[in-house]
C-alpha cells in the first residue's frame, strides 16, 4: 500500500544532504555550486547578483528554508564568480542567463523537476531574462532585481563614463580602499545598456508566475524599478518588504516567508512538469544572441 505524504509530512521527514556538485558552462567553464538534497525531485535554483557569490546571507538562508519545506535548492557562483571558473565581466546578463541554462538542463538530465528560479539583484534581471526566451520553469522570483539598467553606473563608473570609456577603452573601477576591483570595458558596458528589461519583461510567457520582493528602504536599486516590473510583467505579483535594505539585512525571515510561501502555493498548479522534463532536456546553443 502506497502513502502519499503532504509537503509539511515532507518536510518534517526531510534528510538535507549538502554537496558540492560542478556543471560546465556552453564555454567551458566549470560552475560551483551546493546542492540542498532533501531527497525531492523538486528543485528551486538559488542566483546571486553583482560581485555576489552563493554564500551570501541571503542566497544560503532562502535555501535553508527551501529545505524546511521539504524542497531541494541548487545555488551555485556564475562564472567568474565565487569558486566558478571564468573572468569577472561587467554586464554580462546574457551570458549569465547562459549559465542558468546550463545549470537548468544538467538537473532536468537527472529527472529534477525543476519548480523556481530565483535570483537576488541583478540575479533577478538574470532570472526574468531566462523566463522571456524559455517556458520550462513554472515560477520565477526576482529580488530586488533593477528595472532600469541605464541607472546605477554613474554611481560606479564616475561621471561621463560614456565619452571616457570610448577614449579609453575602458575603465577600472576601484574600492574605497584603494584596491582594483574590475575593469569595464566598452563591449561590457553595451552589453548592459543594450539589456531591454521591458522587452523581456513582456515577452515571459502569461502561464509563468512572477514574484517581486523588493525593500522599502533599499539604497541600491530603489523601490519604484519594483512597481515597473509590476506594469509590464503578464502574470506578477508585487511584495514590498517595508524596512528592508538591499541584503534585507535584518528581514530575512521576512523574505524566505514570502519567497517560500509563493513557491509552495504555486508549484503544483497549472503546469505539467512531465512536459516540462522533455522540454529542457532539449539541447539548446546560446542565449546570447536571442535576447
């Protein structure tokens, strides 16, 4: 006789194993993750966003509760970041939506039914890139992710960044220490200015659900590029986590509630993931010439 177990049962029964597992990207490089192994099938894909890694607070606390619900999460560093291999590259969004794909098509080979994709600042601009080319995840949940690409360089690059990085070529940027952090190229500082969040925005198919958490008080991207994801995105729901800063510094319980409420509630409607699993194990070249 066979016993069907509710998610709470699940959870309350679930053995989280965690392991280190490498994927190799369309280039060739090898991604670093950690695999939440709760013994689900379901898995939800944790992203970091800018000079970020996976063991940021907030990508390792939205695993941990993931695993309390019974539900497998992958988070793992894009290339040239964290432990992946690779070079560190300003912009970059498609490339990393890349990334995401290679990830995505690695556990559909192993039978993973993969139900969220989730990403933290520009994490998030990745994970909505990736929903506008593909309809093989039911749910995807952007963080704080920044509307407007065109703001927040300034902030960075300085002042008529565009007229000295053409004389130049490029500019590096240092810390407040002094230290050299990256160099911006003129190819890279395009590719992020030619980044069309609204284009993909509404090219995310009507059946994909779309959650966007995004702080009161965050100082980083503010909160208004929330409300233009609410205006443009078919089928979304807006969570504004009043107090909370980029990193939600001290409202993480806040935010794995709201992330992990929105996965449970939605995972198992309007989707067949049997038809999911055929369709991204279907090898697929770049995405970087598609968005």
């Amino acid at each position: 006789m066979s016993i069907t177990l509710t998610q709470e049962e699940r959870a309350q029964h679930a053995v989280t194993h965690q392991k280190r597992v490498i994927i190799e990207n369309y280039h060739g490089e090898k991604l670093v993750g950690i695999l939440h192994d709760t013994g689900s099938k379901e898995l939800v894909i944790v992203c970091h966003g800018f000079q970020s890694w996976k063991e940021r607070i907030p990508m390792v606390n939205l695993a941990a509760a993931l695993e309390k619900e019974g539900i497998s999460a992958f988070r793992f560093d894009f290339a040239g970041n964290g432990e992946s291999e690779g070079s560190f590259r300003y912009g970059n969004y498609r490339r990393e939506a890349d990334d995401l794909r290679a990830v995505i098509q690695h556990f559909c080979m192993e039978k993973r039914v993969i139900t969220a994709i989730t990403g933290h600042s520009k994490g998030g601009n990745v994970v909505l890139l990736y929903a506008s080319k593909f309809n093989d995840v039911p749910i995807v949940v952007n963080m704080s992710g920044r509307f407007n690409l065109e703001r927040g360089i300034e902030g960075r690059l300085g002042k008529d960044f565009l007229q000295r990085i053409k004389e130049t070529g490029f500019i590096d940027v240092w810390n407040k220490r002094g230290k050299f952090e990256y160099r911006v190229t003129e190819e890279s500082l395009m590719d992020r200015l030619s980044t069309d969040t609204q284009a993909a925005c509404l090219s995310i198919y009507p059946d994909c659900r779309v959650l966007t958490v995004h702080g009161s008080m965050d100082r980083i991207v503010p909160v208004e590029d929330a409300m233009e994801f609410a205006k443009f995105i078919p089928n979304h729901k807006l969570h504004i986590i009043e107090g909370a800063d980029h990193e939600y510094t001290s409202c993480q319980d806040e935010l794995a509630s709201v992330v992990v409420d929105f996965v449970r509630t939605h995972s198992h409607q309007d989707r067949d993931m049997s038809e999911q699993l055929s369709s991204c194990t279907r090898v697929d070249g770049s995405i970087q010439s598609r968005l």
